[in-house]
C-alpha cells in the first residue's frame, strides 16, 4: 500500500488566468486528489480572487497577497514570501511542494523555503529557453539557483528534459518526463458516438463522408499570435497555399500584436471571404472551432510539448506542425505532417496534408480514441505519483534512480544523499549551492544562510504549536491502481 | 572563410575540453568529479558531450518493481546481467510521448540523449590579419578624436592658431569633398563598378523569384526596393548623424530635401512600371524612406543622388537598353550647388551662435566640464558605427564586418536601420562634447574655429573615411597611417614642452604612437582570438527555429 502525501502546489500561474500551465496544475491536483492525495494550490491573488477558495473536488487553494510584476509573474523578493508559505506548509501538514513554470519567482522561492524547512520538493518545467541571449543567461542562473537543491524535476518533454538539464546543470536521472494530457472528453469529434462499453474493441466511428475533390477543407489555426508562435510564416503561408489549393479556407482564432499583419495580408490578397479570423477565443470554445475545421495548422517556432495538437488531434484533425521543440514527441506520424519552419515547406506539407485527405487517406474519425488512449491525466497523476513515492523513500532509490545504492563506496553524493534523498543539513544544501558559480556560489550560499536565520527566528517568533491545523477536506479512497506508471 | 591561423588551430580542441565543467554539479563534493565520473551507472551530462566514449550501459533498471535494491555483490552482478537480459526483450527507448515506453519516466538514454545538441554550430573562426586589418577602422576613429582633442588643448593653450586649424581643416575638407564627389560621379552612371553589378544581379534574381511564386504583394516592391535602399543605408547610417545633430543650424535646409524627395518616386516609378505592382502604398513607405535619407542628409545629400543615379541604369535596364537618366546629371549638379549652399549656411550660423555658445558655461567649473567632455567623447568613441554600412553594400574588402559585431553572439536579426540611432548618438555626444569644450574658450573666433572644426571632425570625416575605406583599401590605410601619425605627433607636442623644439617632441609622438597603435591592435586581435576558447554556444532543439521566410530578406541576412 503506497502512502499518500499532502501536496502543495505553487505556482504563479492559476486560474482564473486561462494558460496551459494552469489548467496543467488543476488537473494533475484533481486527478491526484482523485487518487487519495491531499492537495493544496498556492498562488497571488488576483483581482477579484484573494484569500482561500475551493474549487472542485475539495481543492483548496490560497491566493497568497503579492506584488504582480509582469504578466501576472509576481515580483522576485527572495524572502518576503517565507512567513506566510510557512504558516500554510504547516497549518496544512504539507510534505511535499511542487512548484510549477520557470518564469514564476513564487514557485522558486517556494522550493528555497521548502528546503529550509526540511520538505521535499518537486518542480515542473513547461517550457523551453535558449542559452544565448543575455535574458535567458540570467534566468539560467536564477533557475540553477532554485534548482540547486531540489529533490526531483518534471519535464513534458524530452526536448524540455534536455533543455533543463543543461540549464540547471541537473543529474539527468532525477529528471522525469511526464507529458501533458488532455480531457479526451472536452475534446471530441462533431459527430462523436460515445462506444459502448462492452464492445470496445471492434466499434469504431464510420468512416467519415469521404471528400470530393470539390468539396471545401477547412484549415483551422488557434494559437496566440506572436513572434515566438510563427505568425509571420503563417502570414507568408496562406496566401500561397490559398492560391494553390482552390477549394480551401482558412479559420485563425487567437489574439495578439501580430494579428494586424495577419489582416493586412487578407486585405492586401483579398481573400477576405477565405480566411475568417474569429478573434480572441476562450479556451471552452476551442473544440467548437476545432470541429469546424478538417487540417490543424501549427506554425510555432518553439513548443516545449504542444498541447493545442493533441487537442486537435482528438478533435479529428488532420495535424500540419512545424518540426520544432518538443512537436516532434507528442503524436504519431500518422496523425501529423511535419514541416521545416519555412514558408516553402509548410506550404508544401499543407498541400501534402489536403492532398492525402482528399485522397481519404487519413482515418480521422479514429484519431480521437487513440489519443484517449495516449493521453490522460490519471496516467499523469500516476506517474507523478511515482516521483513522490521515489522522492520520499517509499521507492528504494536503486528502483527510482535505476543503479543499485552500494555501488559507489560511500554511496554519498551531493545530489542525492543517503537512502536515496537528498540530505537536509544546511551544510550539505550549500555545498550544492555553493558549486553554481564562482561568485553566484557565494551569493547563493548567502541567500540560503540567510533564509534558514529567517526559519529560526520564525520559529522563535510564530512557534509551531501556535499555529492552528485546519481540517482537512474528507479526502478519497484510494483507488486500486496499477503498479506505478511506467 | 580563410583557413584558420595555427593559433585558432590550437584553441578548436581545447574548446571541447575546457569550458563544461560547471555543469558537474557536484563538483565540490568530497566524492569528487572523479569518483563521480568512474560510477558506471550515474550519468553525467558531459557524458552526453563526449560521444566519443564508448556507450556504457545503464544497468540495472527496474521498471517491474520488484524491489531488489538491497542485493549483496554476487547478487548484484546477476540482477544486472538480468536486466540486461530484460532489455533486450524491451523495445528500444524512443524519444516519443505518445507512446507506453516500458522505461521509467527518468530513464535517460545513452544514445539518444541530447544527440540534437550543438555546440558552437556557427562560430566563424577568426584570422588575425583580417582582424587587425578589421580594428584599423577603430583606430581611425580613435586617433581623430584624439586629434580633436589635441586641436582644443592647442587652441586653449594658445599655441595654435585657431584661425590656421579651422583653415587646414575647411580645405582639406573641401578637398574630401571634391575626391568622393568625384567617386561618386565616376561610380553611378557607368554602372561598371562591382555594386551595380550586385545590386542589379539582385534585383534581377528577386524579379525572378517574384514571378514564380506569388501574386504582386508588398515584399515585391519591398524586395525590388532593397538595393536602393541597401545604397542610402550606407549614407543614412553615417550622414544622418551630422545634421541632427546640427539641426538646429541646418533647418532651413530642408528645402532642398523635398526637391529631393520629389525626384525620388520618380526615379523609383520608372523602375517599378515593368511591373505591375499595385502596392503603391508600399513603394511609397520605402521612397520616404528614401526621403528621411536624403532630408537626413541635406547637409551633404551627394550620397542620396547615388541612389537616384543608380535606379536610373537599373530601371533602364528593365525597359531596354541603359541610358543614364537625365534626372542624374541634373540632380547632380542641383546637389553639389546645395551642399555648398548648406556649407555656407552652417558656417554663418555657426558664427552666429558663436558668442552664445561662448558664454554657454561660464557658471560651471572647468572641472565639471573635462569631466563631462571626456564621458561624451567615449560615449562617442564606444558607439560609434564601425560597421560603417559595410553589411548593406558590398565593400570591395573581403572582411567588411568589423570585430565589434562579429563578436556578438546574439542571433537576432538587426538591420542597419536598428543601428542608426545608436551612431547618432555617437555622433550628437561628440558634438555636444566640442560644444562644452568651446564654451571654455575665451574668445568668439576660437569658439567659431572649434566647433566647426568638431563638425569637420565628427559629421564630415566619418562620412568620407567610411568611403575611402569601401572605395580602396590602399586608401584606408594610407588613411589610417596618416591619422596615426597625426594624432601621435599631437599628442607629443602637446606634452612637450612649451618652449622646447616642438617637431622634436612630435617626431618621438610619432613613433610612440606608432608602436602604441601596432601593439593594441595585434594585442587586443591576438586577446580576442585567444578568448574564443571560452566560446561556448549551446543549440538544440528547443531554441526557437528561425523561420525562413522568402519573401522577406532580412530575415535571413546573417
């Protein structure tokens, strides 16, 4: 019998701001509550969204009052944040904090804290970052510093895993990928059967009405329209694969600062009547447009996993991606068509997707219950789950990290320490600190001294037995699970 | 490129040596990086560096949980030969998401981790001849404020005339202008120099390409645009400097920029109407572009008429056989008559402002103000456009990009168009600093001298050393020589002794000069070459792909 754990998740990014990462945390917490796990979620407070709230399931979360810097990441104050996390770390019996997106400076101070104060932690990266420009040298260097002294981190890819790895300066082996997923269910094709239960095997939706050579192909793009989201080929792009395919449209929902070049290339190539562009959509009506749609587009320059294709996916479309980041991971060939990030070759891949629907080559109708079957967030859960376990100990460290513990003499490293955890002592956590670099060592040694002389004088100040336990929400039975995730 | 020196020869493997082991994280650890290395199961990721050590495998992977971590030595073997048993009955570990991998989510692969990483992919090695042919153009720059410099504290100290610098320096100035007048007229209506053959082979080359693929748009005309524009860029990106920073004397000629910019969408109708482009707005954004070029230099717009000269040839050369337009010769001589029009206007107004500039200071310390002239001449020195335009046209040296932006590891595009006003403020820095230096000036006459000898100095003489630099490298480093010289002999008389033989003092500048310029120009090439052994770029993957875009050129430009 696996234990369960108390989990906070922090992170700046949580509802009511729509985003991947937030609808990420809300599923994996539900789904692990759903698995006999207590959750609770830290994050600001945005407008009109302060103090504790709960949400489905008996999700708590705490929208913690902070100074919002910049796109709702709230400003980097190393310390400030420490009296109130502990207060709730301790009113709510957490034993592990997991911390969510690079850019939230809440979810690294979390992970400082928590290791101060004796908790394991666990940080998932969702995107991806360069090494060359002065901005990502910088937060390369914030993120080694939180990740200096954290017990394990979770990647959606194996680009991202790979990128955070050579970021942080990780041990690649406690690093893990666990992929998004998506709500099979909220993603549907327009004329979906539910299978009956029994007969699971052989029912499969009909064969859609097959397409004439004549009939109109929808191409549907969704995605915010910035630089980084490879608007400016899809500017270059339509008109070409308008001109050459006759009885194709276009429908581009999103927003952003290069919408106006999207507009003035319909006005300038009259093709208003082509392209429709729906504007700023909620993330609730996305499959509505998806269904209308036969080919998804997705010219993004940089993806670290691309969950808006496997919702396509799973809604029947056909898949154009551009062969970037973690794309190339997430679906099987057959579902997709990659292209290079140039204009001639999306054109050319797009053509090649029209080509082979029209050929009824492509079986969409059966896309959505093999993505179900890819992807699920109770698999997540699982595999999280699975980190937990290693990170705790309930997993030996040889069947979580994979090689047998006596092998090195002293079976002591400063990643891990005995028994397959890392160590709590303060002067083990500087050693790892201390290796980041020659002055950011110090520097960072210095921040770790410090706040563990905050730890101190708050538990001289706020005790612990002062600090009242809130009960908890009935939680779940554990289900029966399958053997950890694998 | 050229093949590297032995020097860089050296640094490439130590390269691959020398700059990774920060990302041994334990590296403090009393274990060591060794001992940490010999663990044949733990991965570290400089293993995925070194692809040149064998695989090793990674036994012991136990993903049925069965918990045998506690085995004894002899058990130990067997529970690995086991696994690896196992393994091979396992599917091979695909870098997928989709699919059930039977490996643990942490698994790291040997062979495919990090297999797409790149290290140092467009690193252009450098040479050092090239480099320190490169850093001349830095030492031009330097001497010449340093000659400025020499030219005040004469003035100041009374022992030049002002009269006699600002007299040597108006004609040899009048004499620059004549040489590159004389360029320019020679360049543009033959068309037979290499520029024009590029510009018009590429020109030709986008037609093409514009009439493969794709209806009439505004990267059309934009693309037929660019070598115009490639052509006033290279005089934007200097001249513009000087009148705005004397704009406040130079207003009125503005005039002469509207006749200008009125002969410009001619010139650029006539080459558009083989085509029928119907973005009209378009051709218009990049005439006016043309327009700030020419309304920026007004005060010396012969550069603008190169491009009105060189569309000529290029759009006759569409319709039929080249003639040099009419519109060029005229323009030419409507130019040379408003750049001496303007010439005259700075300079009466110059002298009119001459008294208010003298006793623009007179309530600030004299402290105050060396202090204050010397940040603003290394704010000038510091951002000045070394580049000089040498990326937009094709500079008959091989090495046109200077050190100071190859050396820049930044991948962003930046056109020359982003550059210009960091060379402004070069150049409005250095104006600002002759004109607090001349404010301390005692007498009407030497604050006239000084500040337009500064003009001379900072608007004029880039101008002209930037195009003698792309017109013949003999004359850039005869030029160079010369400004070495000059400013070491300066700065040896000016040292020397008041009463002493002064050309004494400027001969021994001379040299000290001399050998000052070869040392930090070899040393500072040889310092940069050897630091490339720290250069350490990391691609993969997940950088953001660079799209490539046809239809637009920029993007693709370095």
């Amino acid at each position: 019998m696996a234990p369960t754990y108390n989990i906070a998740m922090v992170s700046d990014f949580f509802f009511p701001q729509p985003g991947g990462v937030e609808s990420h945390i809300y599923q994996l917490s539900s789904k692990l509550r759903d698995r006999g796990h207590k959750v609770i979620i830290i994050t600001h407070a945005y407008k009109g969204r302060t103090g504790v709230r709960y949400l489905t399931n008996g999700l708590k979360v705490y929208h913690v009052p902070f100074f919002v810097l910049y796109r709702s990441a709230s400003f980097p104050t190393v310390f400030s944040f420490f009296p109130i996390f502990r207060n709730i770390i301790l009113r709510e019996r957490i034993d592990i904090v997991h911390g969510h997106a690079s850019l939230s400076s809440l979810c690294h101070e979390a992970i400082l804290h928590a290791r101060t104060m004796g908790l394991r932690t666990v940080y998932t990266d969702h995107s991806l970052f360069g090494f060359a420009d002065a901005a990502s040298i910088f937060a390369n260097k914030l993120l080694k510093f939180s990740l200096s002294d954290v017990d394990h981190v979770i990647c959606v890819s194996h680009t991202c895993k790979e990128n955070t790895v050579l970021r942080a300066s990780l041990d690649p082996l406690m690093v893990s990928v666990i992929p998004n997923a998506v709500v099979a269910e909220n993603f549907r094709p327009l004329d979906y059967t539910e299978p009956s239960p029994r007969s699971f095997t052989p029912h499969h939706p009909p064969p859609a009405r097959p397409l004439g050579p004549h009939d109109m192909i929808t191409i549907v793009v969704i995605s915010r329209l910035f630089y980084n989201k490879g608007t400016d080929l899809l500017t270059a792009a339509i008109p070409r694969i308008l001109q050459n395919h006759p009885h194709t449209r276009f429908i581009i929902a999103g927003d952003g600062p290069k919408a106006i070049d999207l507009e003035q290339m319909i006005e300038r190539n009259v093709l208003q009547d082509r392209v429709e562009m729906l504007g700023p959509i909620r993330h609730e009506e996305v499959r509505d447009v998806m269904v209308r749609g036969h080919i998804y587009l997705h010219p993004s320059l940089t993806e670290a996993f691309g969950t808006v294709i496997v919702e396509a996916a799973s809604c029947g479309l056909y898949v154009v991606c551009t062969q970037v980041g973690g794309i190339p991971e997430v679906l099987p060939s057959h579902m997709t068509v990659f292209a290079k990030p140039e204009e001639d070759d999306l054109v050319t891949a797009t053509g090649k997707a029209i080509a082979a629907l029209r050929a009824n080559k492509v079986r969409t109708e059966l896309f959505h219950e093999q993505v179900k079957s890819m992807y699920s967030w109770t698999n997540v859960a699982m595999r999280a789950e699975r980190v937990y376990n290693g990170i705790s100990g309930a997993i030996s460290e040889a069947e979580f990290y994979g090689y047998d513990a006596a092998n090195g003499a002293g079976s002591w490293s400063a990643t891990r320490g005995r028994s397959g955890v890392q160590s709590f002592a303060l002067i083990d956590r500087l050693k790892r600190y201390y290796g980041c670099g020659t002055w950011a060592g110090k520097l960072f040694c210095l921040c770790v001294i410090v706040d563990y002389l905050i730890f101190l004088a708050l538990e001289l100040w706020f005790p612990r037995d002062r600090i009242d336990i809130c009960p908890d929400w009935p939680r779940k039975d554990r289900k029966v699970d399958g053997k950890d995730g694998g | 490129m050229a093949p590297p020196s032995g020097l860089h020869q050296s640094a490439i493997p130590a390269d691959f040596e020398a700059p990774f082991p920060p990302l041994v994280r334990s590296s403090t650890v009393p274990a060591g990086p060794k001992l940490h290395r010999s663990d044949p199961s733990h991965l570290s990721p400089e293993d995925a560096y070194a692809s040149f050590s064998p695989p090793r495998r990674l036994g012991g992977f136990d993903s049925g949980g069965n918990g045998s971590g506690t085995d004894s030595r002899p058990g130990r073997t067997r529970h690995k030969d086991t696994a690896r048993s196992r393994s091979r009955r396992r599917k091979r570990f695909q870098k997928l998401l989709w699919v059930k991998q039977s490996y643990p989510d942490n698994y790291t692969d040997q062979a495919t981790f990090l297999e797409n990483l790149q290290r140092n992919p467009r690193v252009r090695p450098y040479d050092f001849w090239p480099l320190v042919a490169d850093s001349t153009v830095i030492v031009q720059h330097v001497c010449s404020v340093i000659i400025f410099v020499v030219c005040f504290v004469g003035i100041f100290q009374e022992r030049v005339s002002p009269v006699s610098v600002v007299g040597w320096s108006s004609f040899a100035t009048f004499l620059g202008w004549l040489l590159w007048d004389w360029w320019v007229t020679k360049e543009s209506p033959g068309g037979s120099g290499d520029e024009d053959e590029d510009a018009r082979a590429r020109m030709i080359r986008d037609r093409r390409a514009s009439k493969e693929f794709r209806p009439p748009r505004r990267q059309d005309s934009s693309g037929l645009e660019q070598p115009v524009l490639n052509a006033s860029t290279v005089s934007i990106s200097s001249v513009s400097n000087f009148p705005s920073a004397a704009s406040s004397t130079s207003n009125l000629l503005q005039d002469h920029s509207h006749t200008q910019r009125s002969s410009h969408p001619l010139g650029s109708n006539t080459h558009n109407s083989g085509l029928l482009v119907p973005a009209h707005a378009h051709s218009r954004s990049a005439s006016s572009i043309n327009s700030i070029a020419s309304q920026a230099s007004a005060a010396n717009s012969p550069t603008t008429t190169t491009t009105t000269t060189r569309l000529g040839p290029d759009g006759a050369d569409h319709g039929g056989e080249p003639t040099p337009s009419p519109i060029a010769r005229n323009g030419r001589a409507y130019v040379r008559l408003s750049t001496i029009k303007s010439a005259i206007l700075i300079y009466f107004t110059l002298l009119g402002l001459s008294p208010i500039l003298k006793s623009l200071t007179r309530s600030t310390s004299s402290d105050s103000i060396w202090a204050m002239s010397f940040w603003l001449l290394a704010l000038n020195v510091f951002f000045f456009d070394y580049s000089g335009g040498g990326r937009a046209g094709s500079a008959p040296t091989t090495t046109s990009t200077t050190s100071t932006t190859s050396t820049t590891t930044t991948t962003g595009t930046h056109s020359s168009s982003k550059q210009m006003p960091v060379a402004s403020l070069s150049t409005n820095a250095a104006l600002m600093a002759s004109t607090v230096l001349a404010s301390r000036l005692p007498s009407t006459g030497q604050v006239f001298s000084l500040t337009l000898f500064s003009i001379e100095v900072f608007g004029l003489f880039p101008v002209f050393r930037q195009y003698a630099r792309r017109r013949s490298w003999r004359y850039h480093v005869v030029l160079t020589v010369l400004l070495v010289l000059g400013a070491g002999a300066g700065v040896g008389m000016i040292l020397g002794d008041e009463r002493g033989w002064p050309w004494k003092k400027g001969l021994l500048g001379m040299v000290v000069g001399c050998l000052i310029a070869a040392l930090a120009m070899g040393g500072c090439s040889w310092w940069l070459i050897g630091l490339q052994k720290y250069k350490n770029e990391i691609y993969g993957p997940w950088d953001p792909a660079r799209p490539i875009i046809i239809s637009r050129r920029h993007w693709d430009d370095d």
